[in-house]
C-alpha cells in the first residue's frame, strides 16, 4: 500500500471512528454540517426586490381592501395606465412582476394577494411557464394551487384567469397556448366564483396569425393599441352581472 493510500484510509477510519464514539444526535449534527453544499435546497431570491418595492408601496399608500386586484407578468407590470383605465372601480391594486410565471404567482401569493384582501383577483400568468419548457398540464396545477391557495385564506374572492395572449415571438408555442387555454377555461367551469377571459381569439388575425399591430418591436409585449383592446375586454368582463355583484359587496 503506498503512503498516500494509507493516510487517506487512516483519516477516513478515524473520522468514523471519533463519530462512532460520539452520541447518535450530534454524530448526526456532525454529519450534516459537513454535507456537501450542493445537497441543501437553494433559496429562490429572484422576486425579492418585486416585492420590497410592493411593501414599500404599501407603507406610502396602502390600498383599501375589497378593491380589484391585477397581478402575473410582465403584461401587468407593463400596463403604465392600468389604474386610470380601470378608475371606475373601487380598487385597483397593480401587482406585476416581470418575467414571472404561474408557478411564482401560486409560490408566493401570500405575499401577492393576501394582503391586499381583494373582492376581484385578475391573473395573467403562464406565458413565461411555457416559453421555459413547462407544460400545459404545469400551468393548469399552478393555476388551481393559485386558485386553492386564495380560497384558503379569502374565500369570497372572485379569482379571473386572462388566457395567454398569442405573442409572435412565440409562434412555435401557439399550440401549447390554445391547450392551456382551453384546459384552465375547463377548470374555471368546474369550480365556484372563478371566470376566464378569452383575450387569446380577438388577438389572433383573419390567417390564424398573432396581430403584429398589436405588439411593440419585440413581438412579445404590448404596445398601446394592445392594452387598448385588454382594457375593452376586460372592461366589459369586470361589468358582466356576476363580476358586478362582487364589486358592490365591496363598495
């Protein structure tokens, strides 16, 4: 046996043997505070200014509950005149945070919707699930953990889903776009005081093609003429009978 050989099994003998003659639970703490750093969960940090800025917001204005409440992606982030456009009602809260997905709104609601004890939650959110490799099925359990998640803790909020919109940039995901639509349009039927807005279908041109107008040089977010349609769709949602109860109960 060659030195090297022999000092590396004496260290490793003597290392199990000094555990062997510790007691079990701090032979156990031993172990774990030398376990490989690869084998703790990580910490996911992305979002944490999103919300900083959320909380900050709050402490120079905070928003009466009972209101209506936006939240999801960058489509929401991006809506500059979503207050105004919406100041008819009681409320409105904007909570987007760029790049987000499904999966983040569901992770972190309680601190993206809880407080804010809404009568009306809209979401806009999947698109980025998508365009990651996630799979419809992904955005439909996120969306009824969303969905099972605000029940928990408000009840009586009415929870909308906007459906993805059609981006050009994203041609090659059209397909998983319509079936998750159409999936999470299927959920809302089936559970209470849920809606889903379809403003996939007035986006898409007379060829089955994204309208371009509708989209800044990127191909992927809203221009004007964009939010412009969302806010006459949304708008005349937000005024449908059932939506209308909710915000009388709030007013």
């Amino acid at each position: 046996m060659t030195t090297i050989r022999r000092i590396a099994l004496t260290c490793t003998l003597s290392g199990v043997f000094g555990l062997a003659g510790l007691p079990l639970a701090t032979a156990q703490t031993v172990v774990a505070v030398n376990a490989p750093p690869a084998s703790r969960p990580a910490v996911d940090t992305r979002w944490d200014a999103s919300f900083a800025a959320f909380a900050e917001e709050d402490k120079l204005h905070a928003p009466k509950p009972g209101g209506v409440l936006f939240v999801g992606s960058s489509s929401i982030r991006m809506w500059s005149d979503l207050e105004t456009d919406f100041k008819s009602l009681p409320v409105v809260v904007k909570r987007g945070f760029g790049g987000s997905r499904m999966l983040d709104c569901a992770t972190h609601l309680q601190k993206l919707v809880t407080p804010y004890k809404p009568k009306v939650v809209l979401v806009y959110a999947g698109d980025n699930d998508l365009a990651e490799g996630l799979t419809p099925q992904d955005v439909l359990k996120s969306f009824s953990n969303f969905v099972e998640g605000v029940r928990d803790t408000l009840p009586d909020t009415r929870i909308v889903y906007i459906s993805i919109k059609p981006s050009p940039s994203r041609m090659q995901l059209l397909p998983q776009i319509r079936e998750t639509n159409t999936m999470i349009q299927s959920y809302t039927q089936s559970v209470a005081n849920a809606d889903y807005i379809d403003i996939f279908t007035p986006m898409m041109n007379a060829s089955g093609k994204p309208r371009g107008e509708l989209f800044r040089e990127d191909d992927l977010h809203l221009n004007a003429s964009g939010y412009a349609l969302w806010r006459n769709i949304i708008s005349a949602h937000l005024d449908s009978p059932a939506t209308a109860t909710a915000q009388q109960a709030a007013r």
